[in-house]
C-alpha cells in the first residue's frame, strides 16, 4: 500500500482478522429539521443517515506495527502525527484531486479505538458502494472521516489539508453565517454527540390505539455507552425511561462488557396518549451528556450534528389524506 512500508526483516504474524459491530453516522443526520429553524447547507437528511453493521479486516495498530510503528504512539521519530486515508475516488472540491481525511497518529495506534481497515460487511466482500476493496473505519467518528475506496494511506506531521477536512464538517455557532465564516478558526469534527431518535413514529401521525409502543435509538460517540432514554407524552413536561437493548430480550447496561460499545442501542417505551400528543425522546450517555432541548441553540450554516430533542407528534383517528 502506498505510504506504508514494511521493515525488509519483520517476521512477526500478520495482523488478525477481527469482526466489530460498528455504528457509522453522518454528521449531517437529523439536517431536515435543523433546516426548518433556519435554512442550512446540505442534503435533507432526516433520522436514518445512520447505519450498523458488523465489519470485517485489519486493526489498523497492527497493520502499523508491521512497519515499526509501536501501539500507543503520539508521534513518530520523523515527526509523524496524523494518518491521512487518501481515496481513489476523486471529487470537484478537490478540484479533481482524491477524497481525503485523517485522524491523531495517537487515535490510530490505539487498541482501544479499534480503527479497522475493512473488506468485509455483514460477512460478506465489501461491495462497490461501500468501499470496496478496501476502507477504513473510525468507529464513535463522523463518518466523513471513515474513508472509502483506500488508495494509500501516509503519516504525516500536520492535519490533512484536505477540503472536508478544513472547509467542511466543522461546527460554527448560530451567529455564523457564509458572510462571515473563518473556516480556520474551528477544528475538523470528529467524535459526534449523544444522540437518539424515534422510529416507529412519524411526524404528524395518525393512531388507531391510545396505546402506543415508541421504539427508537440512540447512540453516543467516542465508544461511550447509553446511560438511559428518557421518552415524554407530553412534550417534555413529564418522563419515563424507556427499556434499552443490543440483542432482543437482553436488557442492555452500558458498562457491561459483553455490550458492543461502537453499535447503536435500541430503546423501547409503552404509553397511552391523549387525543393529541407530541412525544419527545432525549438520550444520556455514561459520560453525563445529553440532548440539547432545541435545534435554535446549535443551528450551523452546514447543518451537522442536529442532536436536538426528537419530536413527532401523534393524533388518535385517521388521516383525510
């Protein structure tokens, strides 16, 4: 692979085959709603940009300890402190140049982050439209940073200078706007918030029962675990916590270590509603984080990272339509 060379007197193994259940999320999930509060730049993302799938290849550690660089390493004796993934896919931001990313030499030495360089999906050869023949992935990341079709991948001293990089998926404040945008002044997004979502519901819905089931998930970045769900009938008013699982009839805790720390959880509440409701679900992750109550207070010009309160709102009889 370019980029990357092996010592000419390495005998050790080569690396192993590992399978993790990874949730890979787009910055820009959830942008629809972030759009109605003000207009945002972006493709109308509603709550399913979002996938889980067990992946199949190489820790990246290992396929670095080959070419001699040690697990847990910050920088390398050249000054090597980020790999860049470069792609063979070529876009016009780039100016007809590859798609390109990187990520902390320190975050891709590391066991625990289990950066995976993938060429299986569900058990199976990756396929054209995700990856193949090889990508890597950046589990608890954005996924713009878990790059697709490999071509090379490098250690370099600086950031990669790429376009997605420095002038893209960065999180502004709502007093930003592209009159006054510095993109130099805030640093690429990398882990993403905690976040849930309801999907047994849509918005504006009409049921036959005043008792419901509201299924839904949530998710966290960094590998943190989902402390609670909390789901409301009343638009936040009032509470309860909703059950929460990986496997079906298996409760799920987020410090067991049997649970998979990079997947979604699904989440689960039984209600009764009025004739009119609008039901609202928030996520808690183990660090303590969670949801913000309105979309107003992190509105940004790209529309990433909506992890507002999610709304639907729900009447009992049948719709005219």
């Amino acid at each position: 692979m370019p980029g990357l060379t092996a010592p000419s007197d390495y005998s050790r193994e080569p690396p192993r085959h590992p399978s993790l259940k990874i949730n890979s999320k787009c910055a820009g999930n959830r942008r629809t709603a972030m759009s109605k509060t003000r207009k945002v730049k972006g493709v109308g993302w509603d709550v399913a940009a979002i996938g889980n799938a067990v992946w199949g290849g190489a820790k990246l550690t290992d396929v670095l300890e080959l070419i001699g660089v040690p697990k847990l390493t910050s920088v390398t004796p050249l000054g090597g402190k980020h790999i860049e993934f470069v792609s063979i896919d070529k876009c016009k931001e780039e100016h007809g140049g590859p798609y390109k990313a990187s990520i902390p030499l320190s975050q891709a030495t590391n066991p625990v982050a289990d950066v995976l360089l993938a060429y299986e999906m569900n058990g199976e050869p990756l396929n054209r439209d995700h990856g193949y023949p090889l990508r890597v992935i950046v589990p608890g990341v954005i996924g713009a940073r878990s790059v697709k079709w490999l071509d090379s991948i490098n250690i370099i001293a600086e950031e990669c200078q790429g376009f997605f990089m420095q002038k893209d998926y960065k999180m502004f404040p709502p007093s930003v706007d592209w009159e006054n945008i510095n993109w130099s002044t805030r640093n690429p997004q990398m882990d993403f918030p905690v976040q849930s979502a309801i999907c047994s519901l849509e918005d504006i819905n009409f049921v036959k029962h005043e008792k419901i089931t509201i299924k839904g998930y949530a998710v966290s970045g960094g590998g943190r675990g989902i402390e609670r769900v909390d789901v409301s009938i009343d638009g936040g008013k009032t509470w309860v916590e909703a059950s929460r699982y990986q496997k079906p009839g298996i409760p799920y805790n987020a410090g067991d270590s049997c649970s998979d720390k990079w997947a979604w959880v699904f989440f689960q509440a039984e209600a009764e509603v009025p004739q009119s409701a609008e039901i609202v679900a928030k996520a808690v992750d183990i660090a303590a984080n969670v949801q913000p109550e309105n979309v107003e207070v992190i509105w940004n010009l790209r529309g990433i990272l909506n992890t507002s309160w999610h709304r639907v709102h729900v009447r009992i009889g049948h719709s005219n339509m």
